[in-house]
C-alpha cells in the first residue's frame, strides 16, 4: 500500500467514522444481537476502518475475513489495530489478498455471516454489481456497503465555479477504476435495484461527511482532488480552474471552510425462509 494511499485513509477514517449513519448500525446490531460468534468478510479492507468503526456493533467473538489485493497491507492495519478494536469483544482477523475484480465469486462463495465493504462500490461497475448481488443472492450473505458517494458535494462558502468543478468531477468518477466503466455516483441506487430485484430486504440512509474548519487537511485534500480530476476531464479553462483552487485551499487553510459530501449507507439481508415460502406460494 502506497504511503499517499494510507495516509488519505487516514485522514478520512474520522469523518468516516462521524458519517456512518447510526441508525443503519443499530440495524446491523439487532440483526445480530442474538449470536455470540460471527464472521465477516470485508471486501477491500484497506487499513482495516471498517472492522474499527463495526466491531463495537457486532457479537462479543468475532472473525474477519480482510480482503485487498494489496500485500502491504498487513503491516498498515497492525499499526492501525493496535489500541484501537474494542476491549469487549474477540476480534480476530485474517488478510486475505485478492483481485475483487478476478476474485469476486470465489470470496463470495467462503463462509461469512456478513459481507461489508466502504467506500468501493461507487468505483465499481454495473457489471460487477451484478455480480455482487448474484453471489450475495445465491449464498444468501448479507451486505453492509457504506459510505457510497452520491455526487452531492456543497460549499461554503459557495464560488462561481464550484458547479462546472463538480460536473467535471462527477464525470470523472464514472471512469474506469479497475472494475469496467464505473457506476459513479449512481451506485447505491444501483445496488439497491439489483438487491431488491433478488427479493433482499432493503434499508438506505445518508451518510454525508460534514466537515467544517477543524477538517482543514482533509478539505485541503478533497478540493487538490477534485481539482485534479477536473483537469484529467480537460473541459474547463485551466487557469479558471486553477484560481478555483487557490481560492478553496484559502479558504479550508484558515478554517473558514465547510463542506458536505454526500454518501449512502445501504443494509440489506437475504428473504427469511418464511418470506421465500410466501412468494413462491403466490408466483
């Protein structure tokens, strides 16, 4: 793992944590709440924040299956575990490197109570999420996606560019990421379309991040972002474009800076047995 790949999930684990929405967790928690053990397998791990921010959620005894492809990434979620998982409860893990564009039905086919992933399906693509709910659907895993980008970001202050930054921004996110043509912020509509069309009970909520001037090198990082992608659109006049950027890096350097990005959390788990008797009792 690259040291500019972990320190921004560094830097954003904090408002990830502040913006997964709670009432989602509860909801996971009850699904739970009458297990002593579980397993979960978290896709894209990275420096292993899902299973930070989860695991207090979770059964006391826990197993997390951390899936990247990135070999490095043992030492990184070490260093970030140490101190930091939760006193009342077992949590163990495992790293588990693959491709998840390659790999995605063969770690979907391993034993897991639930299936969790941050941040990922937004750069993924129609194809894969097929496949996602294909699998999660045929070895009835339950999904916990969250922080899903919508394409909602707003300023503030507000600066006559920020609109032609975001189109340009948006459109690059619909790129390739390594998954096909990305879904972009079209994503957590998508995934719930293709869940609910294989009979999965459904909850999606905001999780937008809210960040104000005590969020400063984050925002710095988030606007030098969207700046750079909006070049690599190359549709804008780069010195505008250029001048948009000195004027947000101001701005979030003296603290005079919020921001609202806007993400999903979605919680969907496979029919009962009960639900499945009734529909196919009808069809």
């Amino acid at each position: 793992m690259s040291a500019f790949a972990t320190q921004w999930l560094d830097l954003r684990e904090p408002a990830d944590r502040r913006a997964r929405n709670a009432d989602l967790l509860a909801a996971v928690a009850h699904h739970f709440s009458d297990r002593t053990r579980i397993t979960v397998t978290d896709l894209g791990c990275g420096t292993g924040a899902t299973m930070r921010a989860l695991g207090l959620h979770l059964p006391a005894r826990q197993n997390w299956r951390l899936v990247d492809h990135d070999a490095n990434l043992v030492d990184a979620i070490e260093q970030r575990c140490h101190g930091q998982l939760p006193m009342t409860q077992q949590i163990d893990w495992q790293p588990y490197q693959a491709n998840l564009q390659d790999d995605l039905e063969a770690i979907m086919s391993l034993p897991a109570d639930l299936v969790t992933m941050s941040a990922l399906l937004d750069l993924t693509s129609i194809a894969w999420l097929d496949r996602l709910a294909d699998s999660a659907a045929a070895h009835r895993r339950p999904i916990y996606a969250s922080l899903i980008y919508n394409g909602r970001i707003i300023f503030d202050p507000v600066d006559p560019f920020d609109a032609q930054v975001l189109l340009a921004f948006n459109a690059h996110q619909r790129r390739d990421k390594g998954f096909g043509h990305a879904i972009g912020p079209l994503a957590s509509s998508a995934v719930r379309k293709r869940l609910a069309a294989r009979r999965f009970n459904i909850r999606g909520a905001d999780a937008d991040w809210v960040l104000n001037g005590n969020d400063s090198a984050l925002q710095t990082e988030l606007v030098q972002g969207c700046h750079g992608a909006a070049c690599e659109q190359d549709v804008l006049d780069r010195h505008e474009l250029d001048r948009w950027l000195m004027r947000r890096l101001e701005w979030a350097r003296a603290g005079q800076s919020h921001v609202t990005i806007g993400h999903c959390d979605v919680w969907a788990y496979p029919p009962t047995l009960e639900t499945r008797s009734r529909s196919s009792s009808r069809s």
